[in-house]
C-alpha cells in the first residue's frame, strides 16, 4: 500500500510540475487542433486509436486492499461539538436566514443532486442566476483552504460567510449583523446557542461557525471504491474494476483525481488548479471567466479551476464551474479526449485514445465512487 501510494504521489507531483514548467501559450490552439485529422474522418486512424495505447507513468494494477485509504478526521475533543452541528443543520437548512427568506444552504447543495447544485448555475436569493455551479459539499472537511471553484475562501466559514453576504443569499455585508439580530430573537435558536455556545453573543460569525461544523460532517467514506480499498474484491464490479485499471492507467485521471480524495485540492493548502478549457470556446476572451487569474494574478491561471472531488460525481450533475455539460458520459468523454483547445490549456491534458468499452468501464468505476450521505432537514426552531 505505501508504495503504490508513493507512486500515485509521484504520478501526481510529475504531472503538476510539467504544467508548472510549461511554458503559457505552448498549449496547442484551436487553429492546430482542428488541422489534426481526426479518427471519425480518418478510417484507418480510427482503427489504431481502438487499439490500446501505451501508458505512462501508469501506477501497478490496482487490488482489492492495495489502494488508499480515507483516514479518519481527527479533530480536538469539543464537549459542545454535537449541540454546534445540530445548531448547524437547523441553520443549513433554514431559508429565514436568506434576505427575501427564499433560499437556505441547501438550496444550492440537496440530495437529489449529491449535495451539489440542481441548475448548471446556482440560483441565489430574488431568483437571481448567479456565475456558477455549485459545488458539492463531500469531504469539505478534508480541506486545508481553498474554497470555491477559485480557491479564493482561505476557510469553510468564509466561504459560507461571503456566500450569505453575497448572491447566494443576497443579505449583504452590512446587514449581516441585523439579520443575526433578527435570529437571536427566535426563541428556539436562543436556547441552542445557548447550548451549543455558552456565554456567547449570537453574532453573524457564530451562526457560521455553526453551520461549518455541520458542513464538515458530511463526510463520504462508505463507497464502492472504499470497500475495495478495504480489501473486499466483490465490492466493484468487473466493469468497475476495468474502469479502475482505465482510471489510474491508460486514463491517467489518477494525476488530477488521486484517490483516496479523488482531487488534487482535497488536503492540499491553496489546491491546485486545472485550465481544461470548459467555457473557452466560442467566446471572446472578454466572456471567459477567468477563474484563479482573479484570485492569483498570474497569467497561468487563466481560466484554471479547482478540480472538485469525484465522490458523489455520478450523483452530482451537471459538471465543470459552468454547469455545461449534463452527463457523466460527456463530461468523460471530453476530459479523455484532451479537454477544450484554448490558449492556456494544461499541458497534462491529450487525448488519451479510449474506446467506447473503456469509457463506459471508467464511468461505471465513477459510479462506484457514489455514497450514501444524505442530509436531513431537522424541525426548525420557533
């Protein structure tokens, strides 16, 4: 297990360096790609790229009690712990603390969709459409800062902070303290903070930290995949197990997506960031959402985003910041094949040259990677 570790790490680290170490701009251009003939309009080219394609730096095949891990969070011993996350979940849920009491947290992260947003854009309070999509909550916990698609929230509390201030739920920063007022006032939640944070006045960084505490319950740990990882061969699939081999072999999906936390951001402090050129194509640089550049400055983070988790990612569509593409099929597909041509494209991407049975073995896999969270709306306080 250590060794096939070490060299998921190293898969990773090579891969993350040959993007760093690229020059911007040596990415290929629209332009060349499309003077590349393609196999459906080459037959013969066709033929070849059904064949398997030598892989690189691919790690051993995988077995059932040889893979990572999930290690256990270890937080410090909090006597009020519980009374904070069941304050939390009220909070997460309750659609008062929005500026038009339209939209809760779990507007934007329910069930149905993984914890992750319903519309390819998130829609924040006054029905409003907002820039992104929103990202599943799994394993948030499991994050040393770089909230958001960008990574510009140092912490859980800022993000959820500037997300209640903000669109999402539109009260704004200046009324952030009228609102905590407005909720000190319900009987109910006087008597939980109460509990949960004796002596305390209920302020809106209180009622934050409460609800990140809830958040960094949601933990996905109970899958397919951890089951294999635990040494049970019958947890996945032959088809799954295929697409195991696909994704940290031929796939090379393993170098942004290390298991056990299935992205390079997951325990990594500031993340790191992909340009796959989604929401490129067809724009005028102007239109394109520039992602991490926003936040860094640095020309090679043009259009380059966080890598979200692939746990729950079956459950979780549609995919990528922009919420564009609506299947899990695709969203593979398009990664496999090299992503969006565009100035600043991540080296680490090519087309990998999957056939159509291994790519429907990598999605399989994928859905091994689903778990059974599921957050429950608790009766709200009055």
């Amino acid at each position: 297990m250590r060794i096939l570790s070490l060299m998921l790490l190293l898969v990773g680290a090579a891969a993350f360096a040959h993007c760093k170490a690229e020059p911007t701009g040596t990415a290929p251009t629209p332009t060349e790609s499309a003077a590349e003939p393609s196999p459906a309009a080459n037959p013969s080219a066709q033929t070849e790229a059904n064949k398997p394609a030598p892989t690189v730096n691919a790690a051993p095949r995988p077995s059932a009690g040889s893979l990572p891990r999930l290690e256990p969070l270890k937080r410090e011993e909090d006597p009020y712990r519980a009374k904070k996350v069941a304050l939390g979940n009220a909070l997460f849920f309750d659609k008062r603390l929005s500026v038009d009491g339209t939209r809760a947290c779990y507007s934007c992260h329910m069930n149905e969709d993984g914890t992750g947003g319903h519309t390819p854009l998130a829609i924040g309070a006054k029905n409003k459409a907002l820039t992104r999509h929103s990202p599943t909550l799994v394993n948030v916990a499991y994050l040393k800062g770089a909230f958001y698609w960008d990574g510009r929230a140092p912490s859980l509390e800022a993000q959820g902070m500037a997300a209640w201030a903000g669109g999402n739920m539109g009260v704004g920063e200046k009324d952030l303290a009228k609102k905590a007022a407005k909720i000190r006032k319900i009987k109910g939640y006087a008597k939980m903070f109460k509990a949960a944070y004796p002596g305390k006045k209920i302020t809106p960084d209180l009622i934050m930290d409460a609800i990140a505490e809830y958040e960094r319950t949601l933990i996905c740990d109970d899958t397919a995949y951890d089951r294999f990882a635990a040494g049970d061969k019958s947890a996945l699939t032959e088809p799954q197990q295929r697409g195991l081999d696909v994704f940290m072999g031929k796939g090379q999906c393993v170098a942004c997506h290390a298991p056990p936390m299935f992205s390079s951001a997951m325990g990594v402090d500031g993340g790191v960031y992909f340009n796959v050129g989604i929401g490129t194509a067809n724009k005028a640089e102007s239109e394109v959402d520039i992602g991490r550049l926003k936040v860094s400055n640095n020309p090679s983070d043009w259009a380059a985003f966080k890598p979200p988790t692939l746990r729950n990612v079956a459950k979780s569509a549609p995919y990528f910041h922009d919420g564009s593409v609506a299947t899990l099929k695709e969203a593979v597909h398009i990664m496999a094949s090299g992503g969006v041509p565009n100035k600043n494209k991540s080296p680490i991407l090519s087309d990998r040259g999957l056939t159509e049975a291994e790519s429907a073995d990598l999605v399989a896999f994928l859905e091994g990677l689903n778990c059974s969270l599921e957050l429950k709306e608790p009766k709200l306080p009055r």
